[in-house]
C-alpha cells in the first residue's frame, strides 16, 4: 500500500465505521468464460409447425472465447425445462463457433442436433444455461418475449 492509499483508507475508515457505512477493499471483475453461450435464436421463423427445417431453425450458439482449443465432452446445454443437449467427444477449436440446433441432423464440427421433434426454447422467456460435464454453470443467457433472438 503506498502512503497515499494508507492515508486515504486512514480518513475513511472512521467516516465508514461512524455513519454505519460497510468498507470492503475492490474485489476484481469476474473472468470471461472461455466458452460462452453467443447467440439464441429462440423463435423460429414463420409458422411453429414442428417440420425438421422449422425445428432447426431455432438454435444456440457456443463460441470459444479464448485462442486455445477446448474439450466440450460430456457438457450440457439445458433450458429451464431441463430440455437437454449433452456433448460427446468434441473439442470446440480456438475462437471457433458451433451452432446447437433444435431439430434433427448429421452432427458436424460447426452443427450439432438435439434430435428433437418438438421446440426446446421459449418464445415467451426462458434461459439457456452451459455447464461442464461435472456440473459447473459456464455461462447462461435468458430472454423475454420480445424479439426472436438474443445476443448473451
């Protein structure tokens, strides 16, 4: 601590305790995720008529935020439902995307499918939430009813 800060924390610290007011030294930002949940298209366009094409119309993307590859193996994507996508050996390379979508179709290293006949997430709201294969929450993105699609 250099004798300014001493002598600034000196002149507070009796200011805090004498009007009640809580001091706490600055705690740092929380660090980035390295893969992050980028972009939720949530309402598909057009009539939900539950058609593969109008089921993959609606997605999320995961973007590896960092310039290493990372293993996404056995972590999920869920909304609040508890609607499920879970990874198998797949490793998201440097600054990459992969685009998780609702419906059926041939998993590739930038397409993955839920395999679902029926829409995962909610035009009304609802919450997209990425965790590790031991359970740790990555990140998670939530939206309203307004719109068709969120940036997180």
């Amino acid at each position: 601590m250099t004798t300014r800060t001493k002598a600034i924390s000196a002149a507070l610290i009796p200011l805090a305790l004498a009007t009640g007011t809580a001091v706490s030294a600055a705690q740092p930002a929380s660090a980035a995720p390295a893969v992050k949940i980028y972009y939720v298209y949530y309402n598909s366009p057009g009539t939900d008529t539950r058609s593969n094409t109008s089921l993959n119309a609606e997605y999320v993307v995961l973007k590896n935020m960092t310039g290493t590859n990372r293993s996404l193996t056995g972590w999920t994507l869920k909304d609040k439902t508890g609607y499920t996508y879970k990874f198998p050996s797949f490793t998201l390379k440097a600054g990459a995307k992969v685009t998780v979508h609702t419906g059926k179709g041939t998993a590739t290293q930038y397409h993955r499918y839920f395999g679902f006949t029926n829409y995962v997430w909610n035009n009304t709201g609802d919450t997209a939430y990425l965790r590790t294969s031991g359970g740790t929450l990555v990140h998670s993105c939530s939206w309203t009813s307004s719109g068709s699609a969120k940036y997180c």
